[in-house]
C-alpha cells in the first residue's frame, strides 16, 4: 500500500465537492467512485442545467435551522456563479421565474468546474471509494481503493461532499450521514424531496399527461405553478416543490384556478349564459379531459340556471380547494434531492467546518439544507463548497 499527503481530501466530484476543490487550492484530491465527474450536473435541467436563481434568497430554503444556510448563501451568490460562468464563456437564459439555464449543455457547467479545480491544484480520481478514514494528531488517515488497488492517504483537512439519497443507480449513498456519525454528528431523518406525488388505485390514470397551471398547498406554504397528471399520480414543478413540505397522512390543496374566483365566475356564468350546462362551463375553465373528468366524479348535471349559490359554491370549493391525500411519494429512484441530512447545529454557518472535529467539513445536499425546485440547490452546492474552499484556504495560509 503506497502513501501519499494532500492538505485537503474531498469525497464527491459533484457540484459541492468540485467547487469546494477550484476555492481550496493547495494539495487536494477529489475522489468519486463514479465514472465520471458531476454527473447530476450533466442530467440536470434536462441536460441544461439549471445552474442557479436569479432571487435565490435564504426564503428559498428549508432546514432544521432556517438560519443557517444565510451566510454561506450572502459570502458566494448566485451573481459570483453567473460571473464564473461569463468568465469561461458559457451563455444562458433565463427560462422562468428566474431560473437560469444553459443555452448550450450542462457538460460545459462540468467542464468549468474540472477547469477550476485542475487550475486551484486538484487532483480527481474517479473510480475510487473510500475503504477507512480516520482522525490522528497530524490530522486525517484515510484507505481509498482504486480498481482493487488500496492506497493511504494522509490530510489535514477532510470534506465530505458526497451529496444525498436521490437516484441510487446514479451512485447516490447515505455515505455522508456513515461519516457524520463515526465523527459524533446528528443526522436528521431524510426524506425524498421534490419528487412525484403518488395515488391509490390509478386514480389518475385517465387523466396521465393532462397539465395545468395551479396553486399546491400544504405545510402553510403554496406554489403558483404547472401540475401535470401521471400514470401514478402527480408531478409537475406545483408538486414537486409542495412535496418538501408535505407529510404522510396529511392532505395537500389543489387551487386550479389560481388567481381568480371560481364562486364569482361561475355565477356570471350563471346570469350571462344560464343555458349552458355544467359541463359545457367547467370544460371552459379546465382542460376538457379533466374538465370531463370531473363532471363525471362530482357527477355534475343540468344548466347553470338550475343551480343555486349553494351548489355553485360546492363546485367553486371542489376547484379552488380540492384536498387530495397521496398515498406516497415515487421515493429517492426519482427525487430530485434528500430532505434533511447532517444537523447544522454542530457545523459553522460560514465555513462549514465541525465543531466536533476540526478540520472536518460537510457541504452540498448532505447538509441539512434543501432548496426549492429551480437551481436553489446548485446555488447551494456552490455556495457551501465555496465557504469550505476559502475556509480551508484561509487556514493552509494561516490566515483567520
Ligand atoms: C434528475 C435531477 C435533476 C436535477 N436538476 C437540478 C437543477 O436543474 N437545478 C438544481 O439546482 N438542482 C438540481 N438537482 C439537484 C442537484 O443535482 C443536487 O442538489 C446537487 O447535485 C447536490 O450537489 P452535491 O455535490 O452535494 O451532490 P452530488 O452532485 O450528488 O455529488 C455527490 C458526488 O459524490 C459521489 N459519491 C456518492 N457517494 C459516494 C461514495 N460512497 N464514495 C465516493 N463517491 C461518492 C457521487 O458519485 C457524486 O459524484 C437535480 C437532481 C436530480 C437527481
């Protein structure tokens, strides 16, 4: 078995971990046991990446701590991310809501952070785990293996980047959470987040590809945006972002008509066109397949002149307050992050170091910090990478 020393050691080439390495410069090794480096980045945003948000702002965040991530978030912006990417030349457009995209692929945004992390000094070895790790006086000891060959490796610093539970045949491991425990953290329970809604029964079935614009609710939180029926049950940016807020057992609040009101609509309806017949007036409100659909289940008859206030007012509710309760969620094989992770209590807000353990960080999704559904968690990635980098740079140089 050869030895080798770095300052630093990072484990995951991902977003976190490869822009913690282009900050930290010094001797650094990056190990992934992936393939190949940032492979979330490449898939993500349907391969353009979603690389960050235009309002990202501490609101856009959850977490035991509401608190925490604010420092990290103000020390490296989205505007410092925006300007990196000008820097290497890499054009994007704003798709929605802030939401910045590449215009060409998201392989640039893994190019850029492999440029910057060669560039600061950072070795990357691919194919590689980590078999022991260790804390001794001189700082870290750890057995990595590469293609059965294992190797020591000693550091003064240590940075688990290795993200969370979402889509294991992607590589994802609860290895992050492993190693906060073998160090004395806490770890929360996780949950899949930003992630399909899932329903008994098929009960959706007929409706699969219908999209609307809605407000979902649940928690005290709601999102005005685009809910689309599946095969299983619901998805669509409206229901991914209120998965993160929403608990088993707990039902969630449809308003498919946001913005107006139904009660009021239906009534001019009523006085303007009382001729038509319910279904004839929902089909103009809704797409016509859910539009059929629920004159069907709420088995709504006759013309709107038939209708008293009491009945147009039941209808209104059906369509602005709909309460649906999910059986489930599709689960980590489709979530777009892990709700929860290592506790931010014993973690500093502005270097991510431990406070058990120095020399110790954990950055990215396998902190206690999830983002909304719309480039929060890259932002968070950069953002937390980029506190550690500079932290561990500071202290390589004996600065504060
Ligand atoms: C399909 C999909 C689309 C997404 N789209 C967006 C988007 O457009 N915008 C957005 O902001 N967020 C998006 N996300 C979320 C985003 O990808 C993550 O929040 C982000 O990648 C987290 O960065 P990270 O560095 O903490 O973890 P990761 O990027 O997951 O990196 C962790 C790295 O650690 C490695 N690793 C894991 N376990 C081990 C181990 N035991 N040994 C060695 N290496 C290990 C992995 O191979 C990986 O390379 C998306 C997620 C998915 C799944």
């Amino acid at each position: 078995m050869s030895d080798a020393s770095y300052d630093t050691l990072i484990l995951g080439a991902g977003a976190a971990g490869l822009m913690c390495a282009a900050h930290a410069g010094g001797r650094a090794l990056v190990i992934d046991h992936a393939k190949a480096p940032g492979e979330k980045i490449r898939i993500s945003g349907g391969g353009r990446c979603n690389f960050t948000n235009m309002y990202a702002a501490p609101e856009n965040f959850l977490g035991g701590n509401p608190h925490f991530h604010k420092s990290a978030l103000s020390l490296y912006t989205q505007w410092d991310f925006i300007a990196l990417m000008d820097s290497h030349g890499i054009s994007w457009h704003e798709k929605t809501l802030g939401q910045l995209f590449c215009d060409g692929s998201a392989r640039q945004v893994v190019a850029m952070l492999m440029q910057e992390a060669r560039a600061a000094g950072a070795e990357v070895a691919l194919q590689t785990r980590l078999v022991d790790l260790d804390k001794n006086d001189n700082g870290f000891a750890a057995v990595i293996e590469t293609e059965g060959r294992q190797n020591r490796v000693h550091a003064r610093s240590v940075v688990v980047a290795t993200g969370g539970k979402s889509i294991p045949a992607m590589g994802a491991s609860g290895m992050a959470y492993d190693i906060a425990r073998q160090f004395g953290h806490d770890t929360t329970d996780t949950r899949a987040a930003l992630v399909p809604l899932t329903f008994p029964d098929g009960r959706f079935k007929p409706l699969a590809g219908v999209s609307l614009p809605v407000r979902s609710g649940a928690g005290g939180v709601s999102f005005d945006e685009a809910m689309l029926f599946t095969h299983r049950g619901l998805s669509g940016p409206a229901i991914l972002q209120i998965s993160s807020y929403w608990r088993e057992g707990e039902a969630i609040t449809l308003d498919l008509l946001p913005g107006q009101d139904a009660f009021t609509v239906l009534r001019e309806a009523r006085q303007s066109a009382g001729r038509r017949n319910l279904s004839t007036v929902l089909a103009q409100l809704l797409p016509s397949r859910l539009a059929a659909w629920m004159t069907e289940e709420l088995d709504l008859r006759g013309n709107l002149a038939d209708q008293g206030d009491a009945a147009l007012r039941e209808l209104a509710a059906r369509l602005q307050h709909w309460q649906l309760t999910p059986a489930g969620t599709e689960g980590y094989r489709t979530a777009e992050v892990t709700l929860g992770g290592v506790e931010t209590g014993a973690l500093s807000s502005k270097t991510m170091e431990s406070r058990h353990v120095g020399g110790l960080y954990f950055i990215g999704e396998a902190v206690d910090v999830t983002g909304w559904l719309g480039g929060y968690n890259f932002q968070w990635a950069w953002s937390s990478g980029a506190a550690a980098g500079r932290a561990i740079s500071a202290a390589r140089r004996g600065g504060p």
